[in-house]
C-alpha cells in the first residue's frame, strides 16, 4: 500500500460519524513509514475554547496519592465562592473515595451539567478535613491572569492558546506596563497549547523584529512568520514544567531564541506538529499531524523538548504560586539579578 492509499484511508475513516480511535490507529500504523501520524484526543479536549462546565479549579491527579491536588482556583467560580482554597486535595466527590486509581477519573465524577450540585470532601493543607458543595456553572475563563510581584516584577500565567488568548495575554501585559515592571515573567506551566494562530499574535507582540516561528507543512512549502519592530522591551523569564506542551513550548523555545530569555522549571516532551482534529463517535476526536513547526531560527523541539536553564522540579504536593514554588522562586532571583 502507498502513501495516497493509506491517506485515501485515513480520511475515509476520519469522516466517518462512526469512526473510533482503534480503526484510525489501526489505519496509521500502516502508514508510519509514510509519516502518517495521529494523536488521540479525549472527549474534554476537542473542544477548545475558554468556557466550559465545571467548578474552576485546576488539578494536579499525580502528586498526592490521597486525590487530586488543587493548583488553582477561578475567582468568583463555584470552587471558590464554596471555599476551596489552592493547596487544598480533593480526596472524595459525593461522598466517594478518589484515592489510588480513582484519581484516574476523578475529574470526570467532578463534572456535570450546569446548574447541578457535587459535593468535595477535602484535605487543607493544614491536615483538617472539610466538606463542601459546589453548584456546577458555566465559567468564561481567561486565558492569561497576570499580577505585579515584588521588585516590579510582573507575572502572567498563560493557561492556554485557545481561542481569544492572545487578546487576554496582551490585556493582562499591557496592564502590568501601565503599572511599571520593569521585567516579565511567563508562567506556562500546565499548558497544553492550542491555535498556532494564537502563538503567532503573542509571539508578534513580545518579540522585536525577526523571524519568529517555521510552518512546515508535510506536503507543501514552509513559511516562516515574522515580527514587526514593535515588541515589549523588557528582560523576561519563563516557566514550563513536564506538561507544557506544543505552542507553550515553541512560546517558550522562541523567547529564549529572540531575546536569551532564560527558562526554568522541568523538561518538556517536545511536540512539534499541528494537526488536523476530527471527532470521534465517543466524543473524542483524533489528531492528523499536518505539519511541523519549529522557532524562527528553524531548530525543531519533536523528541527534543526543551532543557530549561534552570532544571527544577517542585517538592511532592507544592501548589503552583504557593509558598514551596521553588521553580517561581528560581525564576524571579534571575529576573532580580538581570535587572540588577
């Protein structure tokens, strides 16, 4: 079988309402000597945009085996307006354990439909056990939230390059400017890419003049994207961690490249394509890779990742911005050091 037969294949396949991830998979093993590469996407991921049903919190379901470790809590969400607190772990949901495997899950048990009840036994970080109930509702995130930190250091966490994104980050950088830092910190830990589309806006804006990200599309010419002379004259610094992925990490790849941004934090896995995505008939959908991309300069992150300057993991069970962020610590006495 050649190349046009298995991509005569995949799209039949794809296109079809009935379509599972087995059968695509199935197809594209076929097809590897030809590059022919998919990605499964869970059902919560296919669609991505800055709303969605839940409680607003970010959870981390790895690093406590008691449940799910809360990172993050959306202000004036349903989490928050019940009292869960960052640093909090959910160790049961209506009254069931979440410990071991069931964190697995977990997330699942938490969502539902708008305008229902789940109730969330927690740990606090103080060893007490709490109960509370939070009524699910329907939460418009923004993408990036950013703050003024001591030495006029101004941070802004990235949480996505969904769609209206790079709007939200420059809002929140603008913002941080009218306040007067004098340096910025870009925390993309957590963050799972999005629209190239939205990666190219923020790359514009941050970045001086220049070549700034490589479009290689797998059966077409490579474009490469370039800035215009505006861009924000500031010392920076950034953030990844092992769940990074794709736009956060070219974000972070293109940064360092363009004006030596020094990166701190963990490892990433190092993936460089965009894809196509199609549903499936679970609700989920699969990825065809389309095309690679790389920085402006041309140097590639697939199987790579990038190696922070500064490797450092968090301590078991720390919280994002909590008091044993070792990692956002690492970052502002470099950004201290380089304004110093």
């Amino acid at each position: 079988m050649d190349k046009k037969e298995i991509l005569s294949k995949v799209e039949h396949t794809l296109l079809s309402p009935t379509a599972t991830w087995e059968q695509v998979r199935a197809i594209c093993d076929e097809g590897k000597e030809f590059e022919v590469a998919t990605v499964c996407i869970p059902p919560r991921f296919v669609k991505r945009a800055n709303s969605y049903v839940g409680i607003g919190v970010t959870v981390d379901s790895v690093s406590r085996e008691e449940g799910l470790l809360v990172q993050s809590v959306t202000r004036d969400g349903p989490a928050d307006k019940a009292g869960v607190l960052a640093g909090d772990v959910i160790t049961a949901v209506d009254g069931a354990s979440i410990a071991g495997e069931g964190r697995e899950t977990a997330s699942d048990l938490i969502r539902g439909e708008e305008g229902t009840k789940v109730a969330l036994t927690l740990l606090g970080e103080d060893g007490a056990s709490r109960d509370v109930t939070c009524t699910r509702a329907t939460l418009h995130n923004a993408s990036a939230q950013g703050r003024l930190l001591d030495n006029k250091v101004g941070y802004v966490q990235l949480s996505n390059f969904y769609s209206g994104s790079a709007d939200s980050f420059q809002a929140e950088v603008d913002a941080l400017l009218e306040q007067g830092v004098e340096s910025l910190l870009i925390d993309l830990r957590g963050d799972p890419g999005g629209y190239v589309s939205e990666l190219e806006q923020i790359l514009d804006y941050l970045l001086p003049e220049g070549p700034v990200f490589t479009h290689k599309p797998r059966w077409w010419f490579k474009s490469v994207y370039v800035s215009d002379e505006n861009c924000v004259d500031l010392p920076m610094a950034v953030l990844v961690n092992q769940h990074s992925y794709s736009a956060a990490e070219l974000l972070a790849a293109q940064l360092r490249e363009s004006v030596d941004a020094p990166i701190v934090g963990e490892r990433t896995s190092g993936k460089g394509y965009s894809q196509l995505t199609f549903p499936l008939a679970n609700g989920g959908g699969a990825g065809l890779s389309t095309a690679a991309y790389c920085t402006g300069g041309g140097h590639s992150l697939i199987g790579e990742g990038i190696v922070p300057d500064v490797e450092l993991s968090l301590p078991e069970g720390a919280a994002l911005g909590g008091e044993d962020d070792v990692q956002l610590k690492a970052a502002l006495e470099l950004l201290v050091a380089d304004g110093g």
